[in-house]
C-alpha cells in the first residue's frame, strides 16, 4: 500500500520527476516532505531502493538454504525473516527494509535508511559467496 502511494505522489513531468506534497500528506499523514523539501533523495531511497534491495537480499538468503537443504527449506526461511520482520525492528532482518514506516522519516527511533541498504548489500554480497561455494561443491545437474 505504501508503494503504491508513494508511486501515486511521485508524478512524472517532461524531463524531470516532480513530488506532489499534498498527496504524500494525505496518505502518509506527515508534513515532513514540506518541511524539509531538499530530502526528496531519501524519500526515492525509502519507498523504492531499500524494498527492492531487502526482496533481493532475502530472496538470496532462499536460494542459499534452497541449495544447501532443500526447496522447501528456503522459502520456508525466507516466510519466517519476513514473519520476524513484522515483529521486531532489527537493522539485520531485511525484511525491515521492505517497509516505509520503519524509516527514521515515520519513527522516532526507526531505521536508518543508508544503513539497511548497506547491511542488504552485505547479506547479498556473503549469500553470493556462500552460493558460488556451494554450487561449486554441489553437481547441481
């Protein structure tokens, strides 16, 4: 829901991707785009970037037990991540960066944007490794 809003408040123009303020604060209930407009990189960062990164880092984590164990084992992995996610806000669950709202633009305390980007890339860059490990040792065919 967040991301269609937000799609819904980005509007594209003919050279340039302008922000409309007034949708954002009607679906978001914030004025803080109006009050700090110079932050419109963050607000791509939040509801584009860091949930693609997150999906992408903990389908990585999938493939990893999918290889390792079994099919089953993967997504069963990936379901509980996503299900901790709901309940915890820990920097290191990339199911965290899939949601809007624990940014630090929604909470007091939420999570910094740059810094779930960056533990996501991690995660993707050592399942990567592990992934090339296994397939090396594994004969797959």
């Amino acid at each position: 829901m967040y991301m269609t809003a937000a799609i819904i408040c980005f509007m594209c123009g003919k050279r340039k991707i302008t922000f409309n303020s007034e949708l954002f604060e009607k679906y978001f209930g914030t004025d803080y785009f109006v009050q700090n407009n110079e932050n419109r990189f963050l607000y791509i960062l939040v509801f584009f970037a860091a949930p693609i990164i997150a999906s992408f880092a903990i389908s990585m984590v999938q493939t990893v037990f999918s290889l390792a164990v079994k099919n089953m084992a993967g997504f069963i992995i990936s379901m509980i991540i996503y299900i901790i996610s709901i309940f915890d806000i820990n920097i290191f669950l990339p199911g965290n960066g899939c949601m809007a709202q624990r940014s630090s633009l929604f909470m007091e305390n939420g999570l910094s944007v740059s810094q779930v980007i960056i533990i996501d890339i991690i995660i993707i860059v050592i399942t990567l490794i592990i992934q090339l490990k296994i397939i090396s040792v594994k004969d797959i065919l």
